[in-house]
C-alpha cells in the first residue's frame, strides 16, 4: 500500500510540473489578459464582424452619388434574296428585281450617366439605419470581448484552484502514509488493534482516488484556460484586484442599466427599427432623378465612334401610384419590427437586473465563506495538531486522528474554492455592469480601436456634391417616429426596486 500510494503521488507531481518545463508568457493574470486581448479567435472574428458591417456605411451612402455605366454592342445583318418579276405596288405589272446579298454591320459605344435628386429620405434613411447598426455592432463586440475576458479570469482562477487542492491532496497523501507508519508500529507492539490499521489503510486509498480526481480536473481546467488564452499555464501569480469592483448595490445597477453593452446594443437596434419605418414610408413619395449620356457609331471595319455621335441629358420623376398593397405593408412590417425592438430594449434591462443582482449576490456570499473558511481552517488546524498530541497519549483513537485531519483538508479547500469563488463573481458582476475591458483590467494596453476602421471607409467613393445632395433628399422626408408600443410603465424601475430591497449588504 505505501508503495503503491507513493508511486501515485510521483505520477501527480511529474504531471503537475511538466507543464511548468515547456515554454509558457502568460505567466500573470494581466499578462494572460493581454495575450488573449491580442489571439482570441471568438474576439478576432467579431472584430473582422464588425469590420464588414462597417462597409454598410459606404453601401448606404453610395445612393448619393452617381452612376456611370459604360456600354458597347456590335451587330451584323445578312439579307440573301432571290430576283425575278414581282408586282409590288399592286398595279398588275410585273417588275424585275435583282436578287443577292445585303450584308450590313454596326458598332456602338457609349457612356450613360444617373444621379438621384431626391428620393423622399429613402437614402438617407438607410444612412441612418446602416450608422445604427454599426453602433450596434460596436455593442456586440464590447459584450464579446468582456465574455471572453471573463473566460481568461474564471479559467485563470480555475486552474490556480485546483494547483492548491492537488497540492493539499498531496499532502493529506503523506500526512496519512505517516500515520500508516504509526499505526502499524504501534500494531506490532499491540498498543493498537487490527482494526486501526484498516482505518488508516481505507483513508489513504480514498486519499488516492481524491487525488486522481484532482489531477484530472487540473487537466480539464488546464485544457479550458489553453483554449481561451492560447497558451499553456505554468508559474502562475495570484492574480490582483479586479478595478472598479462595487460595494454599493445601488450604483452597480445604475451603471449596469447605462452601460450594459446588451442594453446599449438593444437601444441602437431599435433606432435602426425606427428609422427603417421612415424609409418604409417613403417609398409613397415621388423620387426624382437626372440622367445623360454620350455615345458614337460607325460600321465595324474601320470602326470610328466620332463619325456618328449623339449626346441626350434629361430629368425623371417617378411617382409611385399603386403597388398592391406592398408599401402598406412593408410600413406595417416596419412597425413591428420597431415595436419588437423596444421591447427589446425592456427584455435586455431585465437581464441586467437579473445579471447584476445574482454577481453582487454571489460576490457577498463567496466574501462571507471566505470568511468563515479563514477561521474554519485556523480551528481545524489547532484541532488536528491537539488530536494527534492527545492520540500519542491514549486520549484519542486512531479514527479520532484521521477524522480531524479529513475535516481540516476539506476546510482547506472550500477556503480555495470560496476565493476562486469570490474573484470570478467579481468579474462576472463587472461585467454585467459593462466595465471589464481591457484597457482598464490591463493599464498600458493597446486597445482595438473599431472606430479608427469606420473613419477609414465611412467615405469611400465621396464626392463633393455628397452633402448637398443628402441635405436635399432629406427635405420633406418622412420623420423618424418613437415606436409606439412603450411600456405602459417603467417596469424596469419597479423590478430595479424590488431587487435592491432583497438586495445583500457587501458590509
């Protein structure tokens, strides 16, 4: 049995610091942060996300802007026809017509040339809804990078955690290999029985299983932090103090309801609903547009377009009169998109309530076990090292031994577990809030800017004439309009109420 307990114990330590042997850069919780800040795919392709919805800008915009087509097209024509007499006018006299060939070819080129003049609002509406939608965006991205930001903390802590209880197991294992010692010297001298011998034998074979069991949940919690992080862990420093944690219930709702990323997204949703209402309403209104073009001919051989050229410029307007049904119901489709976004906004208020609520909950109750754990493990220690000075006496049986140092193991690590606890409901309350970001978790950091991207493309193909051809299609365009279906009450601020008087105190 010892043998075989110390073999195992052998096995556990190889496998704990080969890790440690292979090259590792992430050896600080900031550090860890910061590399997945730079190569966490789910980040990097939320960002190349983001990138792609800001060309819906430039898309948008280009309806302010000309369209200039170049065209070409070539023909050739074969008559063959057969002579003979024919009457063609009618008149009963016969005339002859001379039979062959008549082959004919044509060449043409030209440039033709479309501006919007006004379109009701319908292009600068979508300019409204595309801008909405990429602040949306820019939401979405905030709420990833803090959901992935939260993984490198939780697996970083996860893997610390279970380094300090396979630690601990080991040291139960030797703890309880001496004690095996003890009790089989004092069988052989008869101070003991057969029986205490087997106790202490079925204590360090559980103590073997406990430490294959931790071993393989190290390994799991190892695997989970690689794949967030990119990189294997090894010579981890306890982590530091999350910023900006609060202690006061009261300010951690008020920031989560107005920073949320999931409430901030919701709100430019549904002003992208809103001002897609106003596009559907004006496709009732005229549009007015100019056109020109420019263009030359000739025959095929010796094909020169300036012998026969032609220029034509004009101006359309187009009024829609009927179109069975379809603007009606488009606008009404619009509507309740709008009216589907705003309570959105309400669902995603919800959610923060619920979100802040449960961290802080969490962040308080962790606190007061790491509390109480501190003073269990002082207790316990006192107790363990009294029952073995008592068990060497007499006073204490062998069951009595291993039964206190089990108590005082396991208060070791709820301890562990109620600080690992602790940090990671701390960093899921921050986010909640919307206030674990990189920049602020890492000082010095250097931060993905999405709207440097944005300024880049938001004007690509512009033209000088843009800003008064959008300041006139935006003349007597359909308003954009609050949707109509707002809560009959401020229900978040009710739930907002309810929550902070079943609220912990942090005290």
């Amino acid at each position: 049995m010892l043998k075989r307990s110390r073999a195992l114990a052998t096995v556990a330590l190889v496998a704990l610091t080969a890790g440690a042997a292979a090259p590792v850069w992430a050896d600080t919780l900031q550090e860890a942060i910061a590399m997945a800040y730079r190569t966490n795919p789910t980040l990097l392709a939320q960002r190349a996300q983001q990138r792609a919805l800001d060309e819906s800008v430039p898309q948008a915009r280009s309806g302010l802007r000309p369209t200039i087509d170049l065209s070409a097209n070539a023909s050739y024509n074969r008559v063959d026809s057969e002579g003979g007499a024919r009457d063609l006018d009618g008149d009963g006299v016969l005339e002859n017509i001379p039979g062959g060939v008549v082959e004919t070819d044509n060449g043409v080129i030209s440039v033709g040339m479309a501006q919007n003049v006004w379109t009701a609002g319908r292009v600068g509406r979508q300019i409204n809804i595309a801008e909405a939608n990429v602040l949306a965006g820019r939401e979405n991205l905030r709420s990833i990078e803090q959901q992935v930001l939260a993984s490198v903390i939780q697996t970083y802590v996860d893997v610390q955690r279970d380094m300090e209880i396979l630690r601990i197991r080991q040291e139960n294992i030797a703890v309880l290999r001496r004690q095996l010692e003890e009790s089989s010297a004092r069988f052989e001298v008869g101070e003991i029985t057969r029986t205490d011998v087997a106790q202490s034998e079925s204590r360090l074979a559980q103590s073997e299983a406990d430490l294959a069991s931790s071993q393989a949940q190290l390994s799991v919690s190892r695997a989970a932090y690689s794949a967030v992080v990119g990189q294997a862990p090894a010579n981890m420093e306890s982590p530091p103090p999350l910023p900006g944690v609060p202690t006061d219930f009261d300010a951690a709702m008020d920031i989560g309801l107005v920073e949320n990323p999931g409430v901030r997204a919701a709100q430019y949703q549904l002003q992208a609903a809103e001002a897609q209402v106003a596009a559907a309403r004006s496709e009732y209104l005229p549009s007015a547009r100019v056109t020109a073009g420019y263009g030359g001919s000739d025959v095929l051989s010796g094909f020169n377009p300036a012998a026969r050229t032609s220029f034509q410029a004009g101006a359309s307007i187009s009024v829609p009169l009927f179109t069975g049904g379809l603007n009606q119901s488009r606008v009404a489709q619009a509507l309740e998109r709008a009216n589907a976004a705003q309570i959105g906004v309400e669902g995603e208020r919800r959610n923060v309530l619920q979100d802040v609520s449960s961290a802080f909950a969490q962040v308080v109750s962790a606190r007061a076990t790491v509390a109480a754990g501190n003073e269990a493990v002082r207790a316990a220690t006192v107790a363990a090292e009294g029952v073995r000075q008592e068990a060497q006496v007499g006073l204490r049986t062998t069951l009595d031994v291993l039964n206190q140092e089990l108590e005082l193991r396991a208060s070791q690590v709820t301890l562990i577990s109620a600080r690992r606890n602790e940090y990671v409901a701390q960093a899921q309350l921050l986010a909640a809030m919307g206030r674990l970001e990189g920049g602020d978790l890492v000082p010095g950091i250097e931060r993905y800017d999405p709207e440097a991207n944005y300024n880049r493309v938001r004007n690509r193909g512009a033209l000088p004439w843009d800003g008064i051809i959008e300041s006139i299609d935006r003349l007597a365009a359909p308003p954009i309009v609050p949707a109509a279906d707002a809560p009959d009450a401020p229900v978040d601020q009710q739930l907002k109420s309810e929550a902070m008087q079943t609220a912990p105190s942090a005290d």
